[in-house]
C-alpha cells in the first residue's frame, strides 16, 4: 500500500501488479508465528502510522474522485473503507490467537 499503491493512485499512472493475496498472507502468517505478537502488533501500528500520514497529504476533494484499479473504478474514500475492513478481520484474527 505504501509503496505501490498510495504514490500511484492520482498520478495516472498504471499501478504495479499487486502481489498474490494468498502469498502475501501466506508470508505475514509464517513472520508473525516466527516473532513475538508485541513485536507483530509494533510493526502493525508502525505501517499503519506510517499510512496515516501519507493519507492526511490527500486533498479531501480528491477522496471522492474515481480511481482505477485493475478491473474497478472506485473512489479513495471506498478504496480505504475496504483496507479498514480488511484490516479488522486480520485484527480479529490476531486477537483469536492471543
């Protein structure tokens, strides 16, 4: 999101292929059975802070504006609405674990 998403989304240009989601957690599961769960959770807030600021640069009149991903036109607005909700089944995930 950091990387390959948030610094393309208003600049026309294409975005980079996203990575499998199934590797992709496959990936985050393994790391987070590998480390203690404060150092997951301090990484976890650490990224999210981190998304925190490079959102408040986001002109508010650009959060409605339509973006394209892949295959879907969807506003910014909608785009961090479906992160929030993906970010809390993987919340709910880690708290079943603890």
């Amino acid at each position: 999101m950091l990387q390959q998403r948030i610094p393309y989304l208003f600049s026309g240009k294409h975005l980079p292929k996203a990575p499998g989601i199934d590797e992709l957690n496959d990936q985050s599961s393994l790391q987070a059975r590998t480390e203690d769960v404060e150092n997951t959770l301090e990484k976890c807030i650490d990224v999210r802070q981190e998304l925190l600021s490079q959102i408040k640069l986001i002109p508010e009149n650009d959060w409605l504006n339509p973006i394209q991903i892949g295959q879907s036109t969807l506003t910014f607005y909608e785009y961090l609405k479906d992160l929030k909700e993906h970010d809390i089944h993987h919340l709910n995930q880690m708290k079943s674990t603890i």
